[in-house]
C-alpha cells in the first residue's frame, strides 16, 4: 500500500439549513459568509454534490475555489459527474444499464466547462 498519498477528509456538500448553529455559527447568512470559508477551516476537501442535478456553472466553480482558497490554500474539490453520465432517463421506471445512458453533446459540454474552470483554479 502506498502511504505516501495523503488521505483527505471532508464533507459531501456544504449547503444544509440543519448544520447552522451545530457546525456553522448562527446568522451566518446574515453576515453574507459563505459556508466554504467555515468548512476550508476544518477539512481540506468537499465533495460538489449539486454536479449531479445540474452542471457546474463556470462562474460559480471559481467563486467556491476563491472563497475556499482563502482559507485554506491546500483545499480541493471533488465532483459527482451528472446524471446524464451516470443513470437513463429511464432509471425511475427501469434499471440503467450502459446501453441507455446517453449523454448528449451539450451534457459533455456543460460538463467539461464548469469542470475545467475549476481544474484551472488550481
């Protein structure tokens, strides 16, 4: 096994109502603070998990990148790939299977950019 690599730690998002006042302070909306500054204090990753439901918006990968960054100049972001990558249409009514999952150009396309904005942040 190589140990070498660092193991990181973080969360699967950052965006939930119930961990105000538990992990985040309260009013942090309030005070306009993004919760990736709180989360970049403590672990030295997160998981994008809206990727899923819809592509990542370039503008919005550099944002949590620069917010993040501030922080925590290590941190990284891993990203769920979205569903058009990953499941059929059809999965509510029938198992997805390679055959039926079919991406279309502009899926890649949205993909690719909001993933290589935030590769080129670093």
């Amino acid at each position: 096994m190589d140990v070498s690599r660092p193991i990181r730690v973080g969360t699967a998002g950052w965006s939930y109502k119930d961990w105000e006042g538990i992990f985040y302070p309260p009013g942090m909306q309030r005070r306009k603070q993004h919760p990736l500054e709180i989360l970049a204090r403590c672990f030295d990753m997160v998981e994008i998990n809206t990727s899923f439901y819809g592509h990542i918006k370039p503008e919005l990968a550099r944002l949590w990148a620069r917010r993040a960054g501030e922080v925590n100049p290590d941190f990284i972001f891993t990203a769920k790939l979205h569903r058009s990558f990953t499941h059929s249409p059809l999965a509510v009514m029938e198992p997805t299977s390679a055959a039926t999952i079919k991406p279309s150009d502009e899926d890649e396309r949205l993909a690719r950019e909001g993933l290589d904005a935030l590769a080129a942040t670093g």
